[in-house]
C-alpha cells in the first residue's frame, strides 16, 4: 500500500489559502493506519465529531474493493483542524436507464456524514478544493455524501464546485430529517401529545400484550442480539423489500463490537411472550441517540410493534443517561412526523466529475426519476396509486 502526503495545489486564478492553511493527503486500508495519531487527536478535540469519524470506525467498516481510503487534513503549521475522511463504496445508483450507463459504480464516500473538526468556511473550502482535485486525479467516477444537510456550509461549499462542471445529484430529495429534543422527564415529553393521542399510544402498548424491552450496550450481549436481530429481520417488510438488513455475521459483529468499545452501542429489541418481535440497532453519541435501523415482524403488523417498541425506547432513554437529541435519520415516514418535535432538510447526494461519462449516467439517472414520477401521476390521476400501495404494503407485511 503506498502511503503519501502531498500539499494542496492552487489553481493560478484564487487566491493563497488564509491563515497559513495547506491540506495534507494520506492513504489507508484496514490494516495500515499510518496516520492515526493525528488523526485521534482531531477526533478528540472536536466537539462535533460523530462516532463514524473515530479510525477504528473506518478499520471495521472498511470495504473489500481493492482500493485505499485516503483522508484529506486542512492544517495550520502541524496542527489538524478539519478533516474529510473518504473510504471506497460500490455507490449504487439505481436502474440504468440508457445503454451504457451503470446502475452502480465503485466510487468513495464521506465518512461521518460530514466533516472531522472545525466548520469555519476557509476551512472546509481549502479541504473541498483538495477533493475535488483528488476526484480528478484519482478519476473517482461519483462521490457520496450521506445525510447532507442544506443548510451546512459543507453543501454551500460544494456547490461553488458546479462552476468547475461538477454535478450533483440527490438518490432522493432533499426532504425533512426528523428529530426529537428530549425534555428532562418522560412525563414531560408525552405531555406535549393531547389527551387523544396520549391515550391511543397507551392503548397500543396494552393491546400488543406480555412483552419486554431488552436494551444491549455491552460487547458480551452482541451474540444473542445479532441471532434475535436476523431472525426479526427474515420476517421484516424491510428485507422482503429491500434485502436482509441485520445479518448474524464477522462484520456485523465487528461494527457493534467496536461501539461497544467506545461506549455508544445502545440497540434493542422487544419481546412477545420471550420472542423477540422488534428490533432497533441504534447508538449514543455527544449526547444525541441515533435511529440507525429497524425491522420487525411483518406478521404482527397490525399490532404495531415498530410503534410499541420506539414507545419504549424513548422511555428508556428519558429514565437511564438521556441524551439531549434523538435523531430519526433520513426519512419522512409518517410515524417520524408523530413523533418528533424538530427537523431540518437533508438528502444523500452522488458527486460526478466533469465530463461526458458523468454526464450520460446523471442523464440516465434523472431518466429513471422522470419515469417514476411520471407513472406515479398516471397512477394517482387513476386512483389507483393508493391502491396499488396499500397492496404492496399488505403483501410485505406493513
């Protein structure tokens, strides 16, 4: 594996970088770290950082593609102050529509839906700029952003990029990413519900019958979680959409195991009558709960145990080490809408260089989208869309 370091160029037509800035780029896999040092001391002193921003994160996620991850650190003299951290991902594109184009691509992605460090707009534009020019460099054919938001400086920033040809497509719009401010109490939270509605959720957690809510933080409970999880998850609408999402694997195992050791696994599932129904692998971080995945038993649909079960975890987490926030994630489901009590707009964004490749998959792409949209009018302008998806949802079993 070749390591390097290399000083951030500057185009003739801007300006020096501010304050002594220079960006330094080093690569990694999942066993060379060369650059860890620096790299821990970024993650520690930042107030932002997410726990996907830790190196051993990126060590126990790190892909089989045959590619290096490479991080790009914005440094004043030695000291680090921002950092994009860029790890390999066969980004999936959807359908391809028009011949030649791909439905997936082996591209990057930015770890930690964001930047490492300071958020000052020298700083971020310096790395961006060094990003921009590693995609060429490189010829990364797509980047990924996940949960961008659209109001960050990040988003401003890269726009500016679109004056140099590179485009920018959402894998969805940007929608409302919901979240929940948790009060003190939980008494105090679900006093901002009517009486109406505070009643409805209570008759919901009786009707669902004899059940119990196990929560897993430690390294030694991750086996029965894992086993209880997948099997939930073979019986879950979301796999039977979507594909299997919680797999009883090495990676899987590794991924937990590694929150655990950080102190911010806090997944759950929910048991009827000691069968495990519901699950939710989740983590606490900088005081914010992070929803990362769901599923349940499709078969107990109408008995609304995905709706049961996050009763409970907000329970629990306004009872024992409550965090300020809980985060939905992406998505605007309508339970998310219920429930939470802020939002801002984020998307998942693909990032094409310039050229004629990039601009006949993003042709192929909005294709695709056009057609969609387009069936889905014909279909309401019928009645037939609500039809059709209430029988879709029937047969996945929510």
């Amino acid at each position: 594996m070749s390591v390097f370091q290399s000083d951030s160029s500057v185009q003739p037509s801007q300006s020096a970088p501010p304050g002594g800035l220079r960006c330094v780029i080093e690569e990694f896999d999942r066993t060379q770290f060369t650059l860890r040092d620096r790299w821990l001391r970024l993650f520690e002193q930042s107030c932002n950082n997410r726990v996907s921003h830790h190196p051993d994160y990126a060590q126990a996620v790190f892909p089989d593609l045959g590619e290096p991850g490479w991080t790009i650190t914005c440094l004043r003299d030695d000291e680090p102050l921002g950092m994009a951290i860029m790890i390999p991902k066969r980004c999936r594109l959807g359908r391809a529509i028009l011949p030649g184009a791909q439905s997936s691509l082996n591209g990057v992605r930015l770890a930690g839906f964001g930047l490492l460090g300071a958020e000052s707009e020298p700083v971020v534009r310096l790395i961006v700029q060094e990003l921009a020019e590693q995609t060429l460099s490189r010829t990364i054919p797509v980047v990924e952003f996940e949960e961008i938001e659209e109001d960050s400086t990040l988003w401003r920033v890269l726009c500016e990029l679109q004056e140099s040809g590179f485009r920018f497509v959402p894998s969805s719009d940007f929608a409302a990413h919901h979240r929940i401010r948790l009060p003190q109490t939980a008494e105090a939270y679900w006093k901002t519900f009517n009486s109406k509605r505070r009643n409805g959720l209570r008759k919901e957690r009786e009707r669902f019958g004899n059940y119990t809510l196990r929560c897993v933080t430690d390294a030694g409970e991750i086996d029965e979680w894992l086993t209880d999880a997948q099997a939930i998850s073979q019986r879950s609408w979301q796999s039977q959409q979507f594909g299997q999402r919680i797999r009883n694997s090495e990676e899987e195992r590794s991924f937990l195991v590694f929150l655990a050791s950080m102190g911010a696994l806090r997944s759950y599932t929910l048991h009827l009558e000691s069968e495990p129904v519901a699950f939710v692998m989740g983590h606490q971080w900088n005081n914010v709960f992070h929803y990362d995945e769901v599923g349940f038993d499709r078969n107990l649909v109408k008995l609304a145990p995905g709706k049961v079960l996050l009763q409970e975890i907000l329970d629990d987490l306004m009872s024992h080490d409550r965090p300020e926030m809980f985060d939905f994630g992406l998505g605007d489901g309508g339970y998310k809408q219920f429930f939470a009590n802020e939002q801002t707009r984020s998307a998942t964004l693909w990032m094409f260089p310039p050229g004629t490749r990039s601009s006949w998959q993003i042709a192929s792409i909005h294709l695709r989208k056009s057609i969609s949209r387009l069936a889905r009018s014909l279909l309401e302008r019928t009645g037939w869309y609500e039809t059709l998806r209430r029988k879709l949802r029937d047969s996945a079993g929510g």
